[in-house]
C-alpha cells in the first residue's frame, strides 16, 4: 500500500534525481525529439518522419524484428539465469566464486572482437561448425535471427544471474519447509512458493534483458546479415553526418523509447498484483549432492557459463599469436601486449579513471533512487521509475550525439574533456544500479525500518544502518554490472572522445577497422582481465564467502 507522501529528507533526494535526470538527460534527447518531429524539407512541426516508418515495408520489419530479438533474447537469459542461479543457490557447487566470475565476464566479450569471436566458431567457415561437419553432424551458420538470439541469451544471461541469486539465497526457508510438511512436490513448490517469492527480481532482471536486446546495434549488425532491427536502422541513419536522416533515426529512437516504456509498465502491473515479503530470519541452505546428480549439476552450472564466456577465451587466445599486419600467423608471441605497451597505454587508464569516477556516482544516486522507487511508489516516482528506463534503449550513438549538441557551449562546454564521458557512462548506466536495489528492497519489508524510527533513529540514519545492510547484496550486484559495462562503452564514446580521453573500446574498435587485430585482441584480453578482478573485489567486499576462489 502507498505511503502518504511526507516532506521529508527523501523528498529531498527526489528531487535531486529528477535535476538528475532532468539535466542529463531529458536536456540532452530533448534535441533528438525535436529532430523526429521536424520535417526535413520545410522544417516545419510534423509526423512525417512517424507516417513513414509504420507505412514502409522495411521499418515494419524492423519494428518486428525488433520485438523478436528482445523477447527471444529475454526468454533466452531467463532460462539461462535462473536456471544458474538456482542450481548454485540451492546446490553445494565447487568454485561459486569462478562461476560467477566468468558469468560476468561474458558480459564484457569486447565489441565487434565478441562477435567476430562467434563468427570464428560458429560462421560458414567456423572452426566448430567444421568439426561438427567431419564427423558428420551438420549444423546451419549462425547468422540471422537464431544467431542473434543465441548471443543476446549468452551475452545478457548474467544480469538475471546476478539478480536472482541474491533474491533466491535471501528467501525464507520456513515458509518452503511449512510447504513441504504439507506434502508439496519439489516442483509445485518451486513454482507456488519460490518464483513469486523472487518474481521482483526475476521481472526486474526480464526488463533489462528485454531492453538490452532492442538497443544492441552491433550483434544485428554483424550477425544477424539482413535481420535488421531498429537500432541498426537508426545507426545507419545517425552513422553519416552530413548524409544521414537524423530525423528519421530520431523518430526510430523514439519508437524503441515506446517499446521500452510499455515494457516497463507491463513489470509495474504484475509487480503490483503479486508482491511477496520474507523476513530473511531463516535463509535457504545449500544441499549436499553426491553421484550423477552432483555431475549433473555442475555440468549444467559449468556449461552455461563457459559457453557464454567462450567469445572472451577465444580473445585471450588469439592475444597470444603471432601477427604480421591484420594476418595471424602460427606460433605464440607476446609481440601485441609489448606493442600496447609501448604506444597504446593511455586508453587503459582513462578507462579506470572514467568509469571509477563514473560507478562511484551511480552506486549513491542508484541507491537511493531504488529506494525512491521501492518505499514511496506514486506518480512522481513512478514517472521518474519509467524516465529511468529511456538510457536502456537510446542508442549510445544517439546519446553521444545529444550530449554534444547540448554541452558543446559555455556555460556547460564540455565536448573534448573527460567528463562529459564520464557524465554519459554515469547516466546510461544509472538504471543497473536503481533497479537492483528496488529489486533487492521489494523483498525486504519495511517493518525492521519503521522499528528504527520509531526508537528515535532518523530516517537517513534507519536507512544506513538497518535497510543497506540487508540490500547489500544487490548494491554490490548494480555496482559490478554498472562498473563492467562502464568499462565496456563504446558507441557513446566513440562521438564524444578526443586524443587524450580515448579509451580501451574505443581503441578496440579502432584498431579492428585499421586491421591491427593483434592490438584488440591484446587490449581486450586486458579489459577482461581488469574486469575479473573487479568481480572478485566486489564479491569479496560484499562480505559474501564465495568471493574466496574455491
């Protein structure tokens, strides 16, 4: 039930986000809404741009396509994530901390390299295709639809991992064990007891896979050939400056902000008709297995992660080769890291400095706008919930493009330094955090903090010292995924960098289109590298013992 709204110390923070967002980002895409509503031949107010997508053959399918990718994608991380977070919740597995670390690596499979990594394996002429093909098992290439969907499952599979692990090991084992002395089956009980008990996580963690899926430009692009979905539409029309339609692309932006916002009512809708608290009193414990049901599930556990990391092995691999121009040669050499070494370390450190500077940020903003979200729903926070969802789905190139447009004068000339990278990272990558603490606070009830209150604590003072403690877990889980994709940023910051505030995707990238793939792969390997420690630090500050490598 809604609380009345109080002024208050949280009313204070509201509207600090809504200044937030206001200035970071509703100023920004502002631009990039008037575009779509421009006609581009008399430059006057119209729907033009709008007429033409739902009445051309090609944005239709791309509006269709569209949809396909994000549900497929979606459906495909559910089973993935769920399916790991519950065997390695309920379930003694060995190595918990390596599983979770390489889950999120496969976060991280570097641009354009990732997918160039899959088409290695997986394309007309891959590597595994081949082998399958001696001993007489046939298997169609993994471009088009299948393929895209299969990458967004693998890629994306994390986020639901990370999410409902922390919901599944906080859950109640009184109330599973009352069903059980009632003679509930293993399997009816997981389905009436434990996923409504999560189900603020698993939606939460359905809505930004859904929402990844339709804003990724470069898996479609690559893989999917002629599976054109509105990112790469509007990336094409954003990608010629002087040639593009960028009313077009402004208007293809906007119908994926559309989708996104429908998707995000959905999840509002169903989480308030089936919202379930646990006091967290008695926390499962995890069963000891033996036999092939042991090999079982870790085969499972093991399986899915290393496929999903499997893009990242293939970079570290080719790391190590010998290269002479863009052609790898046989033989192992460390000749790529002396050469990033040498000429190309900069971007590694502008990449820790900017997305340090960035996480730290969003993890304070995050949480308490997840607390804004959780504890006082209403229409100005259910506004400001949704408004959280438009950096998901604008293309990084788009986001790029309006911060430019907008912070390019005094006062606010920032285009050429560090921070309006910094700015863009810290509002694209605000969402991770927000969303996971709601998540983590819809299953902790707010009686232990209206105790607090009523002995005389503060409301501040309650919330640090009663409500963080228990969404820890969930602070940490939107630190890593916000810090690892900061890391990982490229489109946005691809517009907006200059020769001293380069950072390690964009010089990925570069060095891909100039052919110096020995120089990428080496990069990459260290952006992966520099991404594990960040996975094991923040397992290890959260308190939770797994951090330890088994």
């Amino acid at each position: 039930m809604s609380r009345r709204f109080r002024f208050d110390l949280w009313t204070f923070v509201l509207i600090g986000a809504w200044t937030i967002l206001l200035i970071l980002l509703v100023w920004p895409l502002s631009s990039i809404v008037r575009a779509s509503l421009i006609d581009n031949e008399t430059g006057a107010l119209s729907l033009v741009h709008y007429m033409e997508i739902f009445t051309t053959r090609v944005y239709q399918r791309a509006i269709g396509n569209t949809l396909i990718a994000g549900f497929g994608g979606m459906m495909g991380a559910l089973v993935l994530g769920v399916a790991l977070a519950f065997v390695t919740t309920r379930f003694h597995i060995y190595g918990r901390a390596l599983i979770q670390t390489l889950a999120v690596i496969a976060l991280v499979s570097p641009p354009f390299i990732g997918a160039y990594a899959w088409i290695v394996l997986f394309g007309a002429s891959g590597v595994v295709r081949k082998g399958l093909d001696s001993i007489g098992v046939s298997i169609p290439p993994i471009y088009g639809v299948a393929g895209v969907i299969m990458v967004f499952s693998l890629k994306f599979f994390p986020h639901v991992f990370l999410i409902t692990s922390g919901a599944l090991a906080a859950i109640n084992r009184s109330v599973e064990e009352a069903a059980e002395s009632l003679g509930v089956p293993p399997a009816k009980r997981l389905f009436k007891i434990t996923f409504p008990l999560i189900l603020p996580a698993i939606s939460a963690s359905a809505l930004l896979t859904f929402v990844l899926s339709i804003a990724d430009f470069g898996t479609p692009r690559i893989i999917g050939r002629d599976f054109n979905v509105l990112a790469t539409e509007a990336f094409n029309l954003f990608g010629g400056e002087v040639g593009g339609n960028p009313g077009m692309a402004s208007a293809l932006s906007m119908v994926l902000i559309f989708l996104s916002m429908t998707v995000v009512f959905a999840q509002r809708w169903v989480l308030r008709r089936n919202v379930y608290h646990s006091n967290m009193i008695k926390k499962p414990e995890r069963q000891h297995v033996t036999g092939l049901r042991s090999a079982g599930l870790h085969l499972l556990a093991y399986g899915i992660v290393l496929i999903g990391a499997l893009p990242a092995f293939i970079v570290v691999i080719f790391s190590f080769r010998r290269t002479s121009g863009p052609v790898f040669q046989p033989g192992v050499s460390l000749q790529s890291y002396e050469k990033v070494i040498a000429t190309v370390s900069e971007p590694i450190w502008n990449t820790l400095t900017f997305s340090s500077v960035a996480v730290v940020a969003i993890v304070i903003t995050g949480t308490l706008v997840g607390y804004l979200i959780s504890r006082r729903p209403g229409v100005v926070t259910g506004a400001l919930d949704a408004l959280l969802m438009v950096p998901y789905i604008v293309p990084g190139i788009v986001m790029g493009i309006a911060f430019i447009t907008r912070f390019n004068d005094p006062p606010l000339a920032l285009t050429g330094t560090g921070l309006i990278i910094i700015l863009v990272v810290y509002i694209r990558r605000l969402p991770y955090s927000a969303r996971s603490v709601a998540a983590a606070l819809k299953q902790v009830g707010p009686n232990l903090e209206d105790a607090a209150v009523s002995l005389g604590y503060a409301p501040g003072k309650a919330f640090m010292k009663v409500t963080v403690p228990l969404i820890l877990p969930g602070i940490m889980a939107g630190a890593l995924m916000s810090f690892v994709t900061a890391m990982n940023e490229l489109s946005s910051s691809l517009v907006l960098y200059v020769g001293s505030t380069i950072t390690m995707p964009v010089r990925i990238y570069l060095s891909v289109m100039d052919g110096e793939y020995g120089t990428a792969s080496a990069l990459s390997t260290i952006l992966l590298s520099m991404t594990a420690v960040a996975v094991y630090a923040a397992f290890h500050l959260s308190g939770r013992k797994e951090s330890a490598l088994l």
